[in-house]
C-alpha cells in the first residue's frame, strides 16, 4: 500500500513539474538576473583554467561557478540567450531530480 502511495505521489509530482517547465520556458530568455552574469563569466574564466580565488576575486561560494562551467563545457551554447536557457534547464533538471527522490525515497 505504502508503495502504491509513492507511485501516486511520483506521478503528481511529474504532472506538477511538466507544468512548472512549460512555464518557466516562457520566462528561459528574460534577461532579468543578477547572479547569473557573475556565475557566467567566472565559469567561462574557469573553464579557461584561471584558478577561482587566486586569479578570480569573489565573494561567493565555488558550486554556482563550477556548476556554470560544467553546463558551458557541456552544452556549449552559440550565444548568450541560449547559455542563459541552458542554465535555467539545467537548474530546473537538477531541481527535479532531487525532488524526484525527494517524493520516491
């Protein structure tokens, strides 16, 4: 029964999120953002091996930096809108896989 409830639970949480998607993409090229332009350009810096820290100077912690420069090494948008969406897409996938088991588990 317990396992039942879980399934049901992951299929709501599923349906919320296919909406949340579908929304947020209307809003993926609003270029209204503050940290973002920061998180950007230290990851590009960082992806062009400047050490953060030592020849980057920032008052925030390295997992947004890193986090950035993995989706730039990754996805390697051709311009800025499109890096920007594929930012968002990436917030948005890892947000939904540890909801995901957040609701399962």
């Amino acid at each position: 029964m317990i396992k039942l409830a879980k399934i049901w639970l992951l299929i709501i949480f599923l349906i919320i999120s296919a909406f949340a998607y579908k929304i947020s993409q209307s809003y993926s090229f609003s270029i209204h953002f503050v940290d973002e332009e920061d998180h950007i350009i230290f990851a590009q810096y960082i992806n062009q091996n400047y050490k953060l820290y030592t020849g980057l100077s920032s008052n925030h912690q390295p997992i947004p930096y890193l986090f950035s420069a993995v989706v730039q090494k990754v996805s390697s948008p051709p311009n800025m809108p499109m890096l920007i969406k594929r930012h968002r897409q990436a917030i948005f996938l890892y947000t939904f896989i540890w909801g995901s088991i957040l609701v399962y588990f």
